[in-house]
C-alpha cells in the first residue's frame, strides 16, 4: 500500500480507481442518503451531504442540500474548497408534514424532480455517489449525467454478505452468525446465553439498525429483532418509497426478504478493548491499494459517539490492519466488483497473555465519515503554507454552538477569528485553526409531530494542531466558546 502526494479528492481517487478519465468532469453528489427502493435511511442524515464540500475536486461539480449563507465562501477562503469547483445546492423539500427520509433530503432527487439537466459545454460529467442503485443511476442519467458502472450499494455494504466470505479472505471477525431462521438466532442465543452480543441489520445505515444484547437469551434477541424492524417501519413512513414495508420485510419475519441479519459476540469476550478504531484506504482496478489514515473513535464516558481522531497504532498493530485492509480489498474487487473509497470499523483487543489483536467490525464500501478530515488535513499539508509539520494531528468532533447556526451566523464570528483563520507563530506556522466540515440536519419535529425546516445548533468541527498540545488547546479555546458535546 502507498500513501498519496498532492492535492487529492473524493471524486478524482473514486475516477482513477475505476480506471476512467480522470481528466472528465465530475459531479460530486455527496448525499448520505441510501436512495435505492430496497432501504432507505431513516430520517436522511443529510448533514453528511455538506460534509462532501471538504472533498471536491478542482474544476468538479459538488451536490449538496443546503448550507447557512457564507459556509461555503469561508471554506474557499480558508483553501479547503478549491475556487473552481463549482457547487449546486438544494433546500431539503418537504411535501408531506412528516416525510423527512427520501426524497426529502436528496439533492440528486430533487434536482431531478424539477427537470434539471446538465449540460457542460456538451459534456456529460460522471456521477461519484456515496451510495450506489438503480434508482439513483435513473436518475443521474435522466439529469445528463454518465456513470462508472458501480455496483449497488445492498451488495458491496451488505453485512451478512462479509461474514459469509470472511473466512475464505482472511478477514478476522469476532465469532457470529448470518440469521436465516429463527432457529439460527435461537441456536445463537443457547450457545452465548448470558453473554453481551450485538444484531445488525445487514445493509442498514445507522445507529438504530444496530442493537446492544446486554444479555443474549431466546426472549433478548427476539427483542432486538423486533426493535430493528419497528425502525425499518418508521424509515417507511418518513420517506416515500414505491416499495411497502411489508414487501420489504414481514410482520413476523426474523430479518428483510433476500438480506439476513447477522449476530455476533461483543468485543469483550475476547479480551481488554483496547481501541475502537477505522481506517481509510482506496481500491483501485490495477490492483494497487492506497491508504489514506488510520483513526480512533471518540466517545464520551458512557460510549457516545463524538467523532475521530488520527491515530497511531504503532507498529505491531499497524502490521495487522494493513494485512486486513489488503483482505478486505481483495474481498471487495473480486467479489463485489467494488473500487474506491473504503473503510474498516474495527477494534484492537489484549488477550489473557497480553497479545494485541486486531478483528474487524465491518466495511462501509464508500468514503467513512473520518475520510473527510483526513482529505482536509491531506490537502492543507500538500497545499498551504504553514501546515508542515510530522507531528500534526487532528480531530471530527460533532459540537453544539448552543444557539441555531443560521444565515445570520458567520464562522469566524462563531468561534474567532483566531481558531477562523489558524493561530501562527512568529515564523508564520499554523499552531491551530478549527474548520466547519458540516452542518447538522436541519429537519425537526415539531409539537405536533410534524416536520418543519430550522437551522440547527449543530455542526462538525475539524480541529487540526501542530501536535496534540496544540490541537488540545483549540479544543480548549470551542469550549469557551461554547461549542460543546450534546447528546
């Protein structure tokens, strides 16, 4: 595996890695949404669509849904948005009181829902999605828009799919099953009886589609089976879908029609969790794989998520998620027909004697969430003076402003012009800067129960230090700013 030189984006790695003209015109549709009509996310996520102006290419055309007014002049100013890349963005259009999943939150689908078509100089730019499916290829080409032939996302993100191959790819998981009967997930639970495990649905996006058993019985598992499939029927009736819940997965079913879920132990009963970590890397057609970085996830004591940092895992265990990260690339071409962006979730576990193992949780075939920062760090170091540092570190921290960032708040009125623009020293080397990545949702429920558009107190930060003295003095410097963790 190779590290990679020079200014780099989402778009341009995902082109190269196909094999196709990178010197085409691409359009960037950052959208989290799951748009196919199989599943959809439950209520759209679709702050993650802004996360995608981090990630541009020079002379491309991003898609995002909406930003507050000077968001994306001041990501220009600051370099992460090249001046060139041109930037299309759609407001999230509710049509029904409480429909806020697909096409709600969709740039893509609402670009083609008013009839809008692209026509670059005569040029048709190829599509880079985060998600791949049918529907989403319909509509790209009914916009004016060529593809790269990528295969759906239900196959190449499909959970059970990985636990069925792990072996013959050397992929190390913690021991679990795919669930094809109730009698598997009862055979699961008579054998782990008492112990901690964890059921995912297989091509779910999200937090909801995964359940915590503290205690693994016939009565727990079907429990969280049945809380699965109450979020699925939830995701229905916020999005609209010409697919019925019922068609999708039965009452009374234990996991969607053709997509098992999977169960598995928790990280505990190997050994001490000694790191809850992700990696970055890109598969490309030749064979060849590059890496981008390897993070940690940041929680708070209870376990919330907060967001990521850059991690160093040192040698030894580098050794191992390397070894993975080229298995997992290997599963992923040869099997799904899969290049590009990817990520691993994994964790580092100390056995009883004192051994480090890494087992992999499992693989988002797209760019990870920590893929954003990384490129942002990537690029300042590559481009911009100041940024020059073997020590410099950085963190994705989803912070509360404590009051809406709406059209009326500028970044640098938010946070300083200090944290703004970056500190420097007398040599003129930033020490530390903090940088918007994304806006959160801004759909709500109102009182009464209906859905409503309002900015949000929301954001994700990326705060990039020197070293780990200076990031955790811009840490600091949010905090008395206000900008804190919120569940």
């Amino acid at each position: 595996m190779k590290r990679l030189e020079g200014r780099i984006s989402i778009p341009q790695l995902t082109v190269k890695a196909y094999g196709a003209d990178v010197s085409k015109s691409t359009l960037f549709d950052a959208a989290f949404t799951k748009r196919n009509e199989v599943y959809p996310t439950p209520d759209g996520d679709a702050y993650l669509s802004t996360a995608g102006l981090t990630a541009s290419a020079i002379d491309g055309i991003t898609l995002s849904v909406q930003t507050p007014d000077g968001f994306i002049d001041h990501q220009r100013e600051v370099g992460i948005l090249p001046d060139s890349t041109r930037v299309i963005q759609r407001p999230i259009t509710i049509t029904h009181p409480d429909k806020i999943g697909y096409p709600a939150s969709d740039p893509l689908a609402l670009l083609h829902r008013e009839g809008f078509r692209f026509d670059e100089n005569g040029q048709s730019p190829l599509l880079v999605s985060i998600f791949e499916s049918p529907e989403v290829r319909r509509e790209a080409q009914e916009v004016g828009l060529s593809l790269l032939g990528r295969p759906d996302s239900t196959l190449t993100n499909n959970k059970a799919r990985l636990r069925q191959f792990a072996e013959k790819y050397g992929i190390k998981m913690f021991p679990g099953i795919v669930v094809n009967t109730w009698d598997d997930l009862h055979g699961f639970a008579n054998q782990h009886a008492g112990e901690q495990s964890w059921m995912k649905v297989s091509i779910g996006s999200g937090g909801d589609l995964v359940k915590r058993v503290h205690s693994t019985s016939s009565e727990s598992v079907v429990e969280a089976t049945r809380q699965m499939r109450k979020t699925v029927v939830q995701a229905f009736e916020r999005g609209e879908f010409s697919q019925s819940v019922e068609e999708f997965w039965p009452e009374g079913d234990v996991s969607p029609v053709g997509f098992p879920n999977v169960i598995e132990e928790d990280a505990g009963v190997e050994g001490e969790i000694v790191v809850n970590g992700s990696n970055c890397f890109v598969t490309n057609i030749d064979g060849s794989v590059d890496y981008i970085g390897t993070f940690q996830q940041v929680t708070t004591e209870d376990g919330e998520y907060m967001g990521s940092r850059l991690y160093d895992p040192g040698d030894e265990v580098a050794a191992q998620i390397h070894e993975q990260t080229l298995n997992i690339a290997r599963f992923n071409s040869e099997e799904n027909g899969y290049y590009g962006m990817a990520g691993a979730d994994f964790m580092v576990i100390k056995d009883a004697d004192g051994k480090l193992h890494v087992r992999i949780i499992e693989v988002n075939s797209r760019p990870p969430i920590s893929a954003y920062p990384a490129i942002m760090a990537h690029n300042l170091g590559a481009e911009m003076d100041g940024y020059q540092s073997e020590q410099a570190t950085w963190e994705n921290i989803n912070l509360s402003s404590q009051r809406p960032i709406d059209n009326s708040i500028k970044i640098p009125d938010l946070i300083g012009q200090d944290l703004a623009f970056g500190v420097r020293d007398e040599e003129g080397n930033v020490l530390h800067q903090v940088i918007p990545i994304a806006v959160r949702s801004l759909v709500y429920q109102n009182g009464h129960g209906e859905s409503e558009l309002r900015a949000s107190e929301m954001a994700k930060w990326f705060i990039w230090g020197r070293n780990t003295y200076e990031r955790a003095i811009a840490r600091e410097k949010l905090t008395a700013k206000g900008l804190v963790y919120k569940a």
